[in-house]
C-alpha cells in the first residue's frame, strides 16, 4: 500500500477503460455523449431551417406592409377630397383679379360667374379662363387656384398699336390685328391710313407689323403720328415732326428698327430704310 492508503492501479482494469471511454471525467458514456452531440445538431438544424423561412417570409411581410401602408394612404386622401368636394370646407371666399387698366374688374367678376360657396376642387379654371378670354379687351387670360379659399386671376389687356376712322367711330387696333373697341385712342396712337382698314386687310396687318416692330421706347422716340400702308410692300411712317419714313415691307423689320434711329440724327426730311444695308436721306 502506498503512503496515501490508496492501492495501488493496475493496467487492464474496468477504471481504465472507463477513463477512455469518458476522458473529460464527466461520468458520461459513449451512448450518452451521441446523444448530446445529436441533439445540439438538432437544435442547430432547426435553428438554420427557422432562419431560412425567415429569410423567405421577411419581403412578403414587408410588401404587405407596404402596400397596407399605401393603401391607408389612398384611404386618407380619397377622404380628405370627399370632404373638400362636398362641404364648405375649401369654399371659394375670395377672386382677386391682377392685370387690369382699361377694364373694369367688376367685369371681369361678371365674366368669371363663381358660384358662392363653390368647392375650389370643383372649379374649371379653363372654363373660367375662357370667359374672361371672350371680353374684347382682354388679350388672354389665366385662372389659378391658391389655397385654401382664393381665386386668382391674371388678366393680359389689349393695347392699341394702331386706330382707324369709320363713320361708327374710331377703331382700336392691337398687336395681334384685332379691332377690340370702337373709342377714341390713346395718346401716342398712331393713325392708319390705308384704303380698306380691319383686322382682315392684308394692308393693315402689315402696317401692325410694322409697329409691333419697333420698340416701345423708339416708337416713342421717334413719334409716328401716323402709318401710311400703300400696299404691303409700300408702308411709310409719318413722324409727328413732318419727317416721313419709308419702310417699305415687313421684311428685314428688325434691321430697320435698328438702324432708324440713328439715322433720324441726320438733318433731313425723308429717310429711305427700304432696304436697311443701303440707307438713304433726302
């Protein structure tokens, strides 16, 4: 016996072959430890197939969301319109009318014939563009909603380039050849002289172009009292000074404008920009 009282092992004996069959001394036996290590592979395949499956199911469950969160969105916006459309929530309470001079804006208002009380969302504002775009005066016309309670409408007026005499009276031209009133003209209106005056006349349209040509500040300038159109190749300026411009056609009429003024420096009566490259003064 040793000094410890233990005796002493012998190889060969069942406790050596309990120590290989169990090495970490936990007292498991070989049946056991399969058991443990098919259980933890177990484990780690469900894990792995739940991961998968969840990997799978993860878009489905974010597109549903995504369209149940689209969907209460149409939902929210169909209600809000229901209530804009059908109650006095978004009821037009003011028409503001921009653009005006020559016309007055209960005119306009009279054109425009909103109804009190009208949803903004059931407005036509083509439709009330076209209205107002049918007063002679106006030019074009443009109808905007601003809300919540607020019509806005911007006006571009007709203005005169040009005015003829007829036993009805004195007849307004614009820039677009349109005789839009029959009153006297404003200052600085020039006179059209021509034999056949009116919107039609190819005559007239070409003396309107004539002026539509030249800038607002020149046209000033130079003070055309009045146009004499021959023939719409043969269209002459009459200056407020007793100076004549021949002008001859629309052709070129940029050029013409460009270089009349300078030209109107030089001493003289008649000034020939017919052709524009090769002026001349008498």
């Amino acid at each position: 016996m040793s000094a410890g009282g233990a005796p002493p092992r012998t190889p060969g004996t069942a406790e050596d072959e309990w120590d290989e069959a169990d090495p970490g001394g936990t007292g498991a036996t070989d049946e056991d430890l399969e058991a443990v290590e098919s259980s933890a592979a177990r484990r780690a395949r469900l894990r792995r197939g739940r991961a998968r499956r969840e990997s799978r199911f993860a878009p489905v469950w974010r597109s549903r969301r995504v369209r149940l969160g689209v969907l209460l969105g149409v939902i929210a916006l169909i209600a809000v319109g229901l209530v804009g459309w059908f109650t006095p929530l978004l009821a037009v309470r003011t028409v503001r009318v921009e653009g005006l001079s020559a016309i007055p804006e209960q005119q306009v208002q009279d054109a425009l014939r909103v109804p009190d009380g009208l949803s903004m969302l059931r407005l036509d504002t083509d439709a009330l563009a076209e209205r107002v775009a049918r007063l002679p005066k106006v030019r074009s016309a443009r109808v905007q909603r601003v809300f919540p309670s607020t019509v806005e409408v911007t006006v571009v007026e007709r203005t005169p380039v040009l005015y003829f005499e007829t036993p009805e009276g004195t007849h307004l031209l614009d820039c677009d050849s349109v005789e839009f009133a029959i009153e006297p003209p404003g200052p600085g209106v020039p006179k059209l002289i021509t034999d056949h005056p009116g919107g039609s006349d190819p005559a007239t349209r070409a003396a309107v172009a004539v002026m539509s040509a030249l800038p607002i500040p020149l046209r000033d300038q130079i003070g055309v009292g009045a146009v004499v159109a021959r023939s719409v190749s043969d269209i002459a300026l009459e200056l407020r000074d007793g100076r004549t411009v021949l002008w001859g056609g629309t052709g070129d009429s940029a050029r013409k404008a460009a270089v009349v003024g300078p030209l109107l420096s030089q001493p003289g009566k008649v000034f020939d920009v017919t052709s524009p490259n090769l002026v001349t003064v008498k």
